[in-house]
C-alpha cells in the first residue's frame, strides 16, 4: 500500500486547524497539528512532513521565526512550506523566499487543498529525478539526506573511509585545507588561481598537499572544481562539502562575543569574498542570543570588499540585491577576489536586516589601512585586513559607524603572507656599519644621544 503524504498544520486558530485536518483527511492524507511554531519545532523532531501549512501570526513563536529556523544555510527550508497570512500585500515579499505556496486569510478551503497537492506532487517528482541521476551516477557519491546534521555526518564519515579532500580557494582555506588534510591523514587537492601570492602557495606546500594552479581568475577555478566534483565525486570543501566550511566562519562571531566578555559589538566590519563569513557571524550573533549566551542587543554587521572586485559592494550601493559577476578582478587583495559571490545574496540580506552599510577601497587604500592597522594596533593583516581597516575608516568618516560606539573589525588574514602588496611601500632599512659612532650619528637628529 502506497505511504499517505503527511500535512502538518500550524496555526493559532483550533478551529480552523481541525477542519483542515478532517478536510485533508478525507482526501487520504495524514497529518499532525501544531498550534505555533514552537511546537511545530519539537514535532519535527518526530516527524518528517512531506508538506507544512504554516500560519503567520501566532503567539509564542510566529510563522517567520519557524520558518527561519527550519531553513539550513543555503537558506532554503528542509521541507516544503505553504504559507498563511491575513496580509494578502506580502505575497510579493514569500515569491522572494524559497517558500512553496502562498494563500492569503480568508480562503477557500478547496483551493487550498489543491495548492497543497500541487506541492506535493512536485516535490515528489523532483526526488524521483534526484534518485534516478544518483543511479546514472554511481561513481560519485551524492549525500542526498533533509536533515542537515545527518547529511554533514555521512559526508564525514565518507572523508573519514579515504576520499579525496579538495579545495578551491584564493589561499587561506587552501591553507587550512591542506594542514588540516595532512594532520587527519586524507590525501588533499588543492585548486589555486596560479597569480596568487607566494605566501599563500608555500603556505600549502609545505604540508605536502597537490597544489594545482589555474590560468584564470578564482571563478574558472570554482567552476573546474564543480566539474571535478561532478564527475568524481571528491569533497570539495567550499563547493559539495560547503555547508562544513560556512558554518565553521560562525566560529568567528562566536569568539567576537566571548572576547569581549559575552556581550555582541555595536558595530562589526567584515570583509568580503563569497560574502561567506559576514553571514555567518550574523548567524552566530544570533544564535547566541536564542540560546541566551549574549544578551539580546542592537547591532549592525557593515561589509567591506576591494573596488577592483566589489560586486556586493556595488549591488548594495545600487539599492539591489542582484549581484553582478565581476569578470575580471583586478585588486592587491587577492584573497577576496571573487567576482561571483556564491552569498553576496544573502550578505546584502544580513547587512540590510542589522541596518548595515556596505564599502569599498582602493589598492592605495588598502596599503594604508595596513599600514595604519600595524603602526596604531602592532597588528600586521594581509591585505584583507587592510581592505576591512579601509573601508572601516570610510564608514567612521562618513557617521555610519559613530565614534562613540563599539566596533569590531574582523581582521582575518596575517600580513607575512601578502608581503608582495607593502614591499617598497613601507620604506627600507636604513644601513650603518656595526659601530657606536655611526648609530650616533645616524639618530642624532632623533633622540638624544652625544655623538
Ligand atoms: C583573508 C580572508 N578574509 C576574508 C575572506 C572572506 O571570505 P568569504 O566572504 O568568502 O567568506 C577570505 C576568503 O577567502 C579570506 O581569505
């Protein structure tokens, strides 16, 4: 006998929640009913729905925050949802959001049934296509599992059982990937744009890692390891494995919160290259304040990128949240040349809800701000640090951040290894012979001392 599709119902009113769910039952559906999103949140720890009928307003916890909190990273919700709203004027606001279907307070029970239906017909055809391309595909290994945590641990235990760990990467997560490839004894890939800084490629190397360098900017990288992955089914860290790699930049936000003795910055700079990491210290500001780690507290997370490749910069700027490819990026801050920001959608989303601001900066710029980063704070940053420091100066200057209030800038990358981009910038050494008397007469002009 064929499984019947499960509904579940969430909604305050209890009347109208019943006759739904004799209505759908009378046409051989099963459902399970909540009566707002909190107790939705626990029966989904029982129940895997093939539909959720999901209301707005509702006391305890409303239909947004559930729906929130049942999206994963990419953003899309772990299981279809159909929205009920009194506001029929936000149904332009759901076509924005991955949600399945839309019916405005009061409707027609019948069309709501067959909305409900269509969904579920979808959804269904969609994972029989997904099941048949896994069998046309058996040299790879696809993880095809809702729950996000599940999913993670196959693909772990999948590197764990000897396949191959790779990266595409601007340097510093090549970096990691390769240390940490070596220390856990998996066989690593490493895919570099093959300008990058001689740092960043000897900070791969040494571990013993396949470093590959790639004519052609970081995006033609990606996409060559998309194809890789496709075809061979190797871990990707920031392509088929990504969910690991962003939700390990939440790491950030949380030390942010503990170093400063568990309270959140007014104001966070972070730099920018997939807009990975501003997101995800968004993410894990609010997390700490769900779990009441940090107190619940206003605070605005600004983006910063280089103007040789700022396509989220240039969106924001515009008033948009369609990010336009940057074909050929032309900046010293090669770390976050990414002319085709996989989150820059979901960057200009976290920036515009914590009423952020978005800059950028020149290459000029950018050697200031590292220069006025080590001679303020003896802190010495790539030129991802400079990029933050720039565009945080911007944002002080033009009353974006006040300077009465508390601001953190993310600094995320240390300067020995773009030293190409301060060589000749920063000044020389100025050389005497090894004699008392010619250091005398050197500084005479500086400090007091008898020559
Ligand atoms: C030094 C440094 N800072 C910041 C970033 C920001 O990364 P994303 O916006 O892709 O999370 C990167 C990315 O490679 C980086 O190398």
């Amino acid at each position: 006998m064929e499984k019947k599709s499960l509904i579940m119902l969430i909604d305050d009113e209890k009347d109208l929640v019943d006759m739904l769910s004799f209505q759908f039952q009378a046409k051989g559906y099963d459902t399970v009913t909540a009566s707002n999103g909190l107790e939705g949140l626990e029966m989904l720890n029982k129940v895997r729905p093939d539909l959720i009928v999901l209301d707005l307003n509702m006391p305890k916890m409303g239909g947004i925050e559930f729906y929130q909190k049942i999206c994963g990273s990419d953003g899309r919700p772990a299981y279809p949802v159909l929205v009920l709203t009194a506001r029929a004027n936000m149904e332009q606001l759901f076509k924005d959001l991955e949600i399945d279907g839309f019916m405005a307070k009061p409707f027609d029970v019948d069309q709501l049934i067959q909305e409900a239906e269509i969904i579920i017909k979808k959804k269904a055809q969609i994972s029989k296509v997904v099941q048949q391309d896994k069998k046309s595909l058996l040299r790879s290994v696809y993880v095809i599992e809702n729950d996000q945590p599940v999913r993670e641990e196959i693909a772990l235990a999948l590197l764990r059982a000897g396949y191959r760990v790779a990266c595409a990467s601007t340097g510093n997560l090549a970096n990691s990937v390769a240390a940490n490839a070596a220390n856990a004894g998996l066989k690593s890939y490493v895919l570099i744009p093959s300008n990058l800084e001689q740092g960043k490629v000897l900070g791969s190397l040494v571990y013993g890692t396949n470093v590959i360098g790639i004519k052609g900017p970081y995006d033609q990288v990606n996409r060559l390891c998309s194809e890789i992955a496709g075809k061979y089914g190797w871990g990707f860290v920031n392509v088929n494995l990504r969910p690991y790699y962003a939700e390990g930049s939440k790491t950030m936000g949380f030390e942010i919160a503990e170093q400063l003795g568990w309270k959140l910055p007014r104001h966070t700079v972070a730099c920018m290259a997939s807009g990975s990491l501003l997101t995800k210290i968004h993410k894990a500001y609010k997390e700490f304040i769900d779990l009441g780690i940090v107190e619940q507290s206003d605070f605005t997370i600004h983006g910063a990128q280089a103007s040789g490749c700022s396509p989220i910069s240039t969106a924001f700027k515009a008033g948009s949240e369609m990010v336009k490819p940057v074909q050929n990026p032309d900046t010293i801050a090669k770390s976050l040349a990414i002319g085709t920001p996989a989150d820059g959608y979901y960057a200009i989303r976290s920036m515009k809800e914590t009423g952020g601001s978005c800059e950028d900066c020149s290459d000029e710029e950018i050697v200031e701000g590292i220069k006025l980063l080590a001679e303020t704070t003896g802190i010495f940053a790539e030129t991802a640090g400079g990029v933050t420091v720039a565009c945080a100066k911007k944002l002080i200057e033009t009353g974006k951040i006040p300077k009465d209030e508390s601001a953190v800038l993310c600094i995320t990358g240390h300067g020995l290894k773009t030293q190409e981009a301060i060589i000749g910038k920063v000044g020389e050494p100025r050389v005497i012979g090894a004699s008392l008397r010619e250091f005398e007469a050197l500084v005479a002009d500086e400090v007091n001392v008898k020559s």
